[in-house]
C-alpha cells in the first residue's frame, strides 16, 4: 500500500462495499476490506465470496435508452464499474435483462479486488463504530446489519433504523422441467445483451388450475413471525408471492404470473396466467421463479410449486426463504456526499441507505467509493448532476425523499429534473437518458481532469479556468 495515504475503511464486501473498494483502489488510494463471512454467516448468504447474490440473479433491465436501471448499468460502466464489468462477463440469457452466473460473477469480483496491489481484505466483523482513528469509513454491510454495529448506528444517529423483510425465490433443476407442457420465449420476443428472444421458460395455467393454485398458495403454511417482526413491512419490490395473492385473486395475473407478450405454441393462444423461469447459471442448469419470493414453509413450496404445468416433477436446487433487512432514514442522516451529518468521518453506501436493488446498492458504493478517495487525494468532492442516473438516486436517498415516509426506492425516471418540452412516453425517457449520459460524462471528465492535479492546486482551480 502506499504509505503516503491512510487507508479508507470499507466495511461489509457485498455488491456496495465491493464496488466502494475498487473504486477507491482505482483511484490510487489503499483500501482495507472488512468483511465477517465466512467466519460468520448470515441467514441468506450460502458462501464467503465477495458481491453474493443472495435473492436474484438479475440486474433487471440493460435498455439504457428506456429504462432507468439500464441507463444505470449505462453510466456505471461509463465509471469503470467492477460490478458491472464482471456482470457483463459472466451473463446468461435473460430476454431483455442482464443476468448472471451468480457463481462466476461472486468469484469474478472476489478475484479481481484480492489481486489488487491497494486493497487489503480483513476477514473480520465490525460489531461496534469503528475506532476514532478510522479518519474515513465506508459502512456498507448492506440489508443483513450486524446487531451489535446496527445498535451502534442507533446510538449515534438517534434514529430507529426502519425494517422489512425481503423474500428469496426458489430455483429450479432445468431437467426436471416438463416441455412437453412449458416453453422457451421471452416477453413480445425481445432479445437483450446475452439473449436470443427465447430466453425464458414458461410455464401456463387455465382459468381453473390458476384459481386452484392461488388458493392452495393462500392455505399454505408460512413463516411464523417472531413478536418483535410482526409489525415490520414489506418491501413491494421484493414481495413475497402469497403476500400478493393475498391483494385479491387476479392480482398475480397481472404481476408475476401476467401472461401477455407469450403465446403458448401448444395452442397458438395466450394462457390465461403464466409462470416465467430465468436462467440462473452459465451452464443453463439452474432456473429461477421469476417473481416468486416466498415465505412459506419447504414442505408446502414443493407441493404447491408443483400444481404448476411444467412442474409436476419439479426438483429445487434452492426453495425460497426469508430475510430481514434494515435500512436508514438517509434523507435525515446523510449530506449529499453520503457521510453521516453527525460524524462525517463515516459513509454509507447499498441498502443500508434505503436504495433498492442490486445496480442501484453497486451505484452507491461506486459513488462513496469515488468521494472518499478524492477526499483522501485532496480533490474537491462533487456529487453527479441530478440529471443522471446515479445523480438521481444519490439526491432521492439524501434529499429529495420525504423523512417522515422515506422507504427503499429502486432508480425510475420519476426522480429525475424534468425536460422542458420533452416528448411524451417512450419518448421522453429516451430524453432524459441521452441528457443523463450526456451530463455524467462532463462530470466524469472534469474530476478525471481534477484528480490529474496536484492537492495544492485543488484549492483554487477546477478544470476549464
């Protein structure tokens, strides 16, 4: 490491803290990597590898001109993003989406940051604030918080963290599918980066067999709460299956289980509810419900999962299960460069912060990566213009969402400035993407320019003057 520079701290190497660590490394300045697993697990993560996936295995989206998540994945790569380097190199197919080989990309990220000259990974947990002479920290133990660190974080901060519970889908052995029944085609045919427009299984029910189903899911047994989780909410991203069905008896038909865009070639007609299967591994051996977070008990899941076409004989790799996931009121406890109000010293970057999402928790641990580090350099911290992606998310989490109701928000083009003048639907989110691209790579240029300069002349000049 260069002994020139203090080390930032990262705490917790999923995909935020990951991200933060190599961006700093990047950057030029040593980075020490705290991480627990795998001398303590969690209830979700199964190894000790870096960047876990732990519900999905889908980065949602890689439309960069339509849709706000893959204009996301646009601008990380635009920032030499880790995360989505080796998501790009470990894809599987997924219609429109990017997904991965949850293994191959865990082991891709781990790799590159312990091969890394400037980053030093210390497997230990953190379960108080860190020590005073930590100068900069980058908390990002994500959704699954230690007790004794998130009991640490409410002393300080005053603040009772808020809670959910995020539900994770089950996954299925391919060969134990029935295509005599189900079928591979995306939604409307679409291809996306790794895919052929042929990229899902999907499997159809009748009007008799779905209402069947929806009942034996409603009758099933669940998860029993403990009295102190009773009252803590779901997230609506990241439901679980019989929570929504729960919402009335066609409310899956027109979410998860919604059968438009596919034609069951079986009849030439659309099912009237269908249940859709994404790839999960780069063998293709591996796929996961789509959609299907589920609290019910294992016995159950097996049963009721197998009332589905397509899944008589169906055989789990992994049945569903739950989580519980603690987040921050960041609108009140974070400025707009992610450091704690009360002890700036301190970032937090991913869920922790209440973003949503795999992309959006990597695009704030970039962004915390980056501010430390110039912080540590000397340069002037800027956040990204609110006209981008990762500028819009960091201003809802730290500004522009209401504290008294702050929840997890995943990146939609409802956060960004609007255009004067734009075109309507598609067209406007096409807009506000070829200007959010436009203005991050100014951004990007102007602090590559700054971080070409000495300390001293950060005091007085920026690039252009």
């Amino acid at each position: 490491m260069d002994a020139s520079l203090d080390p930032v701290h990262v705490i917790g190497a999923g995909l935020a803290g990951s991200e933060a660590a190599w961006q700093i490394a990047t950057l030029g300045v040593p980075v020490i990597l705290h991480e627990m697993r795998p001398a303590r697990m969690t209830p979700a993560h199964q190894t000790g590898g870096m960047a876990e996936l732990v519900c999905s295995n889908s980065f949602r989206s890689d439309d960069a001109d339509y849709n706000a998540v893959g204009l996301l994945h646009a601008e990380m790569r635009q920032c030499n993003a880790l995360i989505m380097r080796e998501a790009d190199r470990v894809a599987v197919p997924a219609g429109g989406a990017l997904a991965v080989d949850r293994e191959a990309f865990s082991k891709g990220v781990t790799a590159a940051l312990t091969a890394h000259p400037l980053v030093r990974v210390a497997p230990e947990e953190i379960s108080a604030l860190p020590p005073a002479d930590w100068s900069s920290v980058i908390i990002a133990t994500g959704p699954l918080t230690g007790a004794g660190l998130a009991d640490a974080i409410r002393t300080l901060t005053g603040e009772e963290s808020l809670a959910f519970f995020d539900a994770i889908a089950p996954i299925v052995h391919r060969e134990s599918i029935n295509f005599d029944v189900a079928w591979m085609q995306s939604r409307y045919d679409k291809e996306g980066p790794a895919g052929t427009g042929s990229d899902y299984i999907n499997c159809p029910l009748d009007r008799e067999t779905y209402e069947s189903f929806v009942a034996e899911l409603l009758a099933a047994e669940k998860t029993d709460f403990k009295d102190w989780e009773k009252d803590t909410p779901y997230f609506e991203g990241c439901m679980p299956v019989e929570v929504m069905a729960a919402r009335g008896l066609e409310t899956l038909r027109f979410g998860p289980m919604k059968p438009v865009g596919l034609t069951d070639p079986r009849t030439g007609q659309r099912a009237h509810a269908v249940l859709q299967l994404r790839q999960d591994n780069a063998l293709g051996t591996l796929y996961n419900m789509v959609g299907f977070q589920t609290k019910m008990k294992y016995a159950d899941q097996v049963r009721v999962f197998r009332m589905i076409p397509g899944l008589e004989q169906a055989e789990f790799a992994r049945l569903g299960g739950l989580h519980r996931n603690t987040f921050m009121n960041s609108p009140r406890l974070l400025n707009d460069i992610l450091q704690l109000k009360s002890q700036p010293r301190l970032r937090f970057a991913g869920q922790i912060t209440g973003c949503e999402g795999y992309v959006e928790s990597a695009a704030i641990g970039l962004m915390a990566g980056r501010f430390a580090a110039w912080e540590r350099l000397g340069i002037p911290v800027v956040p990204p213009p609110r006209t981008s992606a990762m500028g819009a998310l960091l201003g809802h989490i730290t500004s522009g969402a209401q504290d008294q109701t702050f929840q997890p928000m995943n990146v939609n083009f409802g956060l960004f400035p609007p255009i004067d003048d734009a075109p309507k639907g598609r067209e406007r989110k096409k807009a506000l993407s070829l200007r959010a691209r436009a203005d991050l790579e100014i951004w990007i240029a102007a602090q590559e320019c700054r971080h070409g300069k000495s300390p001293d002349d950060q005091r007085n000049l920026v690039c252009g003057e």
